[in-house]
C-alpha cells in the first residue's frame, strides 16, 4: 500500500479520517470498509502501546486503511517506532518553534534526517522492497 496515493484517492480537496483512541484491531478493520481516507492512532492520549500499535498497523494495511499516529512524544525512537511499523504519517505533540518542527521532520527522513534504515519492518515489505524504494517509500510519511 503507497499511504500518501491511499490518502488522496478522494477526487474532492479534502480528505475524511477519524481518531481512534480504542486499543482495538478490530475497530481499524471496521474503519477500512467504512470509506473514511485515514484514521489516527492517538498514542499521545490514549492507552496505546508499541505491540497494539503494531497489531493496529497490520489491521490497517489489511483493510488498506492508512493510518497516521499522534506519538507521546517527539523522541527519534519513537519516530522510528511507528514508522518502521507503517504509519503514513505521524501527528507530534507539542512542538511550539522551529527548531522542533525541524527536529520532528528530521527525525522521519532519511535522506537529509536522522531516521535510521533497517530493511526487515514492514514498511520496507520485510525486505522485499531493496534499499532505494524503501528509503523513498519512507520518506513520503507526513509529518
């Protein structure tokens, strides 16, 4: 699944998503046959964790549902985290200059950031996507 083609197939301007603040994959396969464009993980406020994160993703690519994550925290590993387990974006709390937007786009890219590369998490097809797609696939997340 491309995330960023998956959130523009609505031929208007806009795009309909929802917060999901339930630690249920249950709920994000629902959502995928609802024609909502997207829906995000709301990690910052609600009791989700890195091992439901990940069930959640695998519901959402299953459904062909992208999702987002607003993080807990502006942490380079928790970037790495999410992404790494599919997010098509991630929403950062608390960022109120510059500097920390730089920092938070800094920490999603790897070409011209500080995100690090594994080929083996699902956002690289496990491996099967080679260096130079993954690298591009994941620097399209939205920050």
């Amino acid at each position: 699944m491309n995330p960023r083609r998956q959130l523009q197939r609505r031929p208007e301007r806009y795009q309909v998503g929802t917060f999901v603040k339930t630690a249920s994959p249950q709920v994000i396969e629902i959502l995928g046959g609802s024609g909502l464009d997207f829906a995000v993980l709301d990690a910052e406020h609600a009791p989700l964790d890195r091992a439901m994160l990940d069930l959640m993703m695998l519901a959402g690519r299953a459904a062909d549902l992208p999702l987002l994550v607003r993080i807990p925290d502006s942490q380079p590993a928790t970037f790495l985290s999410v992404l790494d387990m599919g997010a098509a974006g991630v929403l950062v709390p608390h960022v109120d200059t510059v500097a920390q937007a730089e920092a938070a786009v800094g920490s999603a890219r790897f070409r011209g950031g500080s995100r690090g590369y594994s080929s083996s998490p699902r956002f690289a097809g496990y491996g099967s996507l080679g260096m130079v797609k993954a690298l591009t696939a994941g620097d399209q997340a939205m920050v």
